[in-house]
C-alpha cells in the first residue's frame, strides 16, 4: 500500500476552504472587482487559488511586493498624525548653509575644518599638474645646449604634498549644534554648513575647502529636517561691508552713493535667482523633511547711536542703509517661500531671524555679533569672523529656530 503524504497540521482543512470558496466563486458568480491600485491583493488572491488548486506544485508566479507607504501616504513633512516636533525628530536632521549656520564668529571650530592652508594649497597647484607631478617652472639660460638656449628644472621650494586646507569653522556654539542638543533625531544628524558657502556649492564639491563635497549630497529620503541660511554670499554681502568700512575712513565718501547702492541692488537679485533654483533640488533631494530656510539677523541697531560712538567705523546713514539692505534680502527670502509653497504647500518654512539681536547688535552692551574681530590661524591673521553672530548671537538664533521646530511657521 502506497503512503500518504505526511500534510502539515491544517492544510486539509485550508484546502477544502479554498475549495468551496473558489466553487462559491464558480458557482454563484461571484465577481471580484480589484481596482489597479489594490495589484497586491489582486496577486494574493490568484496565488492562493493556484496554490490550492494545484496542490501547491504549480508555478503561481511571483507576489506583488507590499506598497512601501506611510500609515498616511503622504510624505512625513505632511502626516497629521505627527506633531511638527515629531515630523522634524522621525529621521535625520541635516544642517547645511553658509558662516551663519557653520558657526563662523563663535568658538571652539572643529579642528578639521580650521586648518587655514589656502595659501600653501594654492601654491601647489600652481606648481603642480593636476596628476600631481611638478611642472617644470625654472628656467635658466644655457647657451652650450644646441638650438635651445633655455633649460626648464622643478621649483625647489615646491611642496612635496598638497596641503589640507579646510576653513568651514563649524562651531560647536552654532545654532544647529545647539538645536541638536535640544532634540532626539532618530537617525543622528549631519553638520555640513560652510563659511563662505554660496548657492552652487550645493550642487557641487566646495572649490575651497578639502572633504566638503555638494552639500545637496548629505540629502536623501531618510532626512526629516533641514536648516539652513544662503544667499548673503551669492549677494555679497561681504563686499558691501568692506565698502562701508572703508568709506567710513573717508569723511568726503559714503557706500550709499548711487552706483553702490545699484551693486548692492542687482547682487541681491542674482542672490534670489539662485535661491529659487536651489530650493526645488533641497525638496527632490529631501522628500520627507520639514526644510527651514533661516534668514538672516540685523547687524546694528534701529536707532543707532552717534557716528563711530558704537565702536565701529560705519557711519550712521551707511548703518541704515546695510539695515535696510539685509531687509530687503529678508523680505525677498520670504517672500520666494510664499510663492513656493502656493505650489506646494508647506514644502519651506521660512525662520525670520531679522530682529533675533534686537538690543544686542553690535555697538551695544553686550553684543550678539562680532565687530571687527582678529584671531590667528595656523600663523596667519583671520578676520572672517567679523560681522558674524558669537555664541551669544547663536543661542538667539537657536530660540528662533526651535520656535519653528516645535510649533511650526
């Protein structure tokens, strides 16, 4: 006598229950009607009958996969059932941008990004090709060489290797450190921001700084909040107050004269330009996160006080008018949130941070950024941290941000 397959404990029973479901099916008519967004249940259903039908030895194809959605559907920035706080905390936070956000001016820089070697790395290059062998950049006169009177040998002061030079200055007093400290992000965090960052560095790896590559990168669809402050230097925001200094040593002279003011004006909109290209690639690249766009904070006060009295060299009508001009660029950053989000809504939060130093600007008491400030690095004089917010500048901009963070814009 032949023996019986040994079944599994209940699969006679589930074989007579497919048996009369799939007669009920035959029988009474029954009509499945599986829309092309339910394919999953669709291939469940026809594997399970192939399964019974043919003892489980037929090929019953492959199952669609389960969909991979949130218990929403809709991306994390959007799900209701999240509080902002929890929106911003379920994945990664990534905090990119300029020296607003790297910390320049404050202190305690990580060291690796304050090895100050531009110079020697700039050297370098110039005496080397991009393969790293030296060019041949001495060239002496010869005239026992037949034909060719010049002989071309190696620099000996040349550099042996390209120096590291990365001058990032993130601070661990920066307001994203500090925002990280506040929160638990359930996958840890990334501090890319960059001093001297501008919109294309974004896109690509920093040209001035080793080990900063396109701070877009950092991006991916785990992220759940990205901050961030750009644009000041695409409007050259640096240059304007240079101009403003140095006219401030000159009584006959102003950096509200009319072709400065136009400068200042068309830099500003190609600051713009660019920020709009670059906050649709910040959402592609970042699907789920809440994106804050941090502007930025007023330099001095509203009512400044007598010319140079505040301790800078800045006049009282050219005081106004770099006010007026971190405003406007302000305004505008806000402004391009608004149109963006009649799209897309709730895709930026705009962080306005203007009167973040109000009483604290610099002349005052106790300032929350730098005047003109003077630190030595790596041997070399480093003024970048002037006009930039210090610690105490970075703990308001914190309270602003977190404001946003927990509650909203």
């Amino acid at each position: 006598m032949r023996a019986q397959p040994i079944r599994e404990r209940g699969q006679g029973s589930t074989e007579l229950l497919g048996i009369v479901v799939l007669a009920a099916i035959i029988v009474g008519g029954l009509v499945f009607t599986v829309s092309s967004s339910d394919d999953h249940v669709s291939s469940t259903i026809r594997s399970k009958i192939c399964e019974i039908t043919s003892g489980g030895e037929g090929d019953c194809g492959d199952v669609a996969p389960l969909p991979t959605l949130t218990t929403t559907g809709v991306p994390t920035y959007l799900d209701p059932s999240l509080t902002p706080q929890q929106q911003a905390e379920s994945g990664r936070y990534v905090a990119l941008g300029d020296s607003f956000s790297s910390g320049e001016g404050g202190s305690e820089y990580d060291p690796k990004t304050d090895e100050n070697y531009a110079d020697e790395a700039e050297y370098y290059w110039r005496t080397h090709n991009p393969d790293g062998t030296q060019k041949p950049t001495i060239c002496t006169y010869h005239p026992q060489i037949p034909g060719d009177h010049r002989a071309c040998g190696n620099d000996p002061y040349a550099p042996q290797e390209k120096p590291y030079n990365n001058t990032c200055h993130r601070s661990t007093q920066a307001y994203p450190q500090r925002v990280n400290d506040e929160h638990t992000f359930a996958g840890g965090w990334t501090f890319a921001a960059c001093s001297g960052a501008v919109t294309d560095d974004f896109s690509r790896p920093n040209p001035s700084n080793d080990d900063e590559p396109a701070q877009l990168s950092h991006l991916n669809a785990e992220t759940s909040l990205v901050t961030f402050s750009i644009g000041g230097n695409d409007a050259k925001f640096a240059d304007t107050l240079s101009g403003c200094i140095a006219a401030g040593l000159n009584p006959f002279d102003s950096c509200t004269d009319d072709d400065e003011k136009q400068a200042v004006e068309e830099n500003i909109d190609v600051a713009l330009e660019n920020l709009e290209e670059l906050l649709p690639l910040v959402r592609e690249k970042a699907p789920n996160a809440r994106i804050l766009v941090v502007g930025y904070p007023r330099f001095f006060p509203e009512e400044p006080g007598s010319e140079w009295g505040d301790g800078t060299q800045i006049d009282h009508d050219d005081i106004l008018f770099i006010n007026s001009k971190v405003k406007d660029m302000d305004e505008r950053i806000g402004q391009l949130v608004d149109r963006l989000n009649e799209e897309h809504p709730h895709s930026f939060e705009y962080v306005d941070v203007y009167d973040a130093f109000a009483g604290c600007e610099i002349g005052t008491d106790s300032p929350c950024m730098n005047n003109i400030e003077l630190r030595w690095a790596d041997g070399k004089p480093d003024k970048n941290g002037s006009y930039h917010p210090n610690d105490k500048g970075h703990g308001k901009l914190a309270e602003q941000v977190e404001e946003v963070i927990r509650h909203g814009s």
